[in-house]
C-alpha cells in the first residue's frame, strides 16, 4: 500500500517522490485514494494561504494561493482543461472534437474556459475566511479529486490510452466497493472538518462529475483524460463558490 501511495503521489503532484515502473498501474487500481492525495495538497495550499494571509491582501492571497495549487499539480489538469474548453466548442463529429483537443495550440475555447476558471477559483479562496481557509481548501480539494473517481466511475473510454486504465479500474469487479470507500474517504473527513458546508462540497461534487461526463458523452462519445483533468478544475471552482453560497446561507 505504501508504494500505491508513493506512486499516486509522483502521478498527480510534483512532490518528490521517484516514479517507478508501476506508477501507471497502481494509480489506476489506487484511483479511490485520490481524495486522500487532495486532502494533502489541500493542506499544503490552505497553510500557505493563510501564511501569506497574515501580510497580504486577500486578493493577493487568493490568486497566489491558486498559484501554489497549480503548481504542486504539475499544471496536469490544468491542460485537460484548455484542451475540454477546445473541444467542446468545436464544430462537427466526435471524432473532430477529439482530434482538436488532441492539437497542442490552445484555441478561444479554451482559452476562454481556462482565464474564467482560474479568475473565479482565485477570487473564491480570497473570499474564504482566513479562520477556516486550511480546512475549507482540504475539503475542496478533496472534492476536485473525488469529481475524477465519479467520473471514471460513470463514464467510459473513449478509446485505448492511459485514461482508459482508469475507467476499467473503476469498473467491472471492483468498481462499485472502490467508489464507495472513494465516497466513505471524501465525507469523512470533509463533515467533521466544515460539517454541512464540507455535505454540500461534496454533494456539488457529485453532480458536477455527473453533469461532466454527460457533456463529455454528448460530445465525444465518452471520457477521455483531458474530461477528467477539466473535471477536477471545474469541480474546483463549483465547490468553492457552493461552499461561499452555504456559508452565507447558513
């Protein structure tokens, strides 16, 4: 298990942890521990925040807080982001809209879908409570990951590649029992945390992976890596503002 652990860390962060042969394969069968990894980098970025917190605007804290996150991903999902952006403003078959993600120029699509996710993602964490900004970015961070298991879940491959390995290992025999420890993982640790603001995070990110892998199914047939990566971002941002919107309301 502590390999499985290491490897999912060296494949969603850039923390120094060697990558071995078996990365590839013990985060595809490891993919239900990804809200544990989330939880991490959550935390890592919820003590900077409110470091900085301490001498810095909150606007300022906010987009350096985004950038901190960023960065300990690689800017891995980052990418799927642009690219979903890319395709699904495409015009034509499934086929067309794969083939322009698949392009390496970053189109208006994207572009456009990546300045407002990361502007609104920036200006949400500024508008967190600098009391509870460690605990409130754990939560969504765990719900950016979780967003990724729900959607391997319920979506399927577009074609062969390395997203494919982790739809299959979410289907089949182990699909369900890994969903639902992925599921037990997130809210319990994200409701003694915020208690119903962390039910709400996670609820949102539930149907927000849903919607995602509709979208992604109406456009291009099924989930391909670049869905997922954009699903976490998106996740991300829905969460934070649902988190905002609860905590106001209550």
């Amino acid at each position: 298990m502590l390999r499985e652990i290491k490897n999912l860390l060296s494949f969603l962060t850039i923390l120094p942890f060697k990558m071995d042969e078996n990365c590839l394969t013990d985060a595809a069968k490891g993919m239900f521990l990804f809200p544990l990894i989330g939880a991490l980098i959550g935390l890592l970025t919820g003590v900077f925040a409110w470091v900085t917190s301490q001498f810095l605007p909150s606007l300022v804290v906010g987009a350096l807080a985004l950038g901190v996150l960023l960065l300990i991903t690689g800017l891995h999902h980052a990418d799927g982001l642009l690219d979903f952006g890319d395709g699904v403003m495409a015009q034509g078959s499934a086929e067309r809209k794969i083939e322009v993600m698949h392009d390496q120029l970053t189109g208006a699509g994207g572009l456009t879908l990546g300045i407002m996710t990361f502007l609104i993602t920036a200006l949400s964490i500024a508008a967190i409570n600098m009391s509870t900004i460690i605990a409130s970015l754990v939560v969504v961070e765990i719900a950016a990951k979780l967003s990724m298991v729900i959607g391997a879940w319920a979506g399927k491959a577009v074609h062969k590649g390395m997203s494919s390995s982790f739809i299959e290992a979410m289907h089949g025999k182990y699909g369900n029992a890994r969903l639902i420890v992925a599921l037990v993982i997130s809210f319990g640790i994200a409701v003694p945390l915020l208690w119903l603001e962390g039910v709400a995070v996670m609820i949102v990110a539930i149907v927000t992976s849903l919607i995602m892998v509709g979208i992604s199914h109406r456009h291009f047939k099924g989930v391909t890596g670049d869905v997922l990566g954009a699903t976490n971002e998106l996740t991300r941002m829905v969460a934070l503002i649902a988190l905002l919107a609860v905590v106001r309301w209550v």
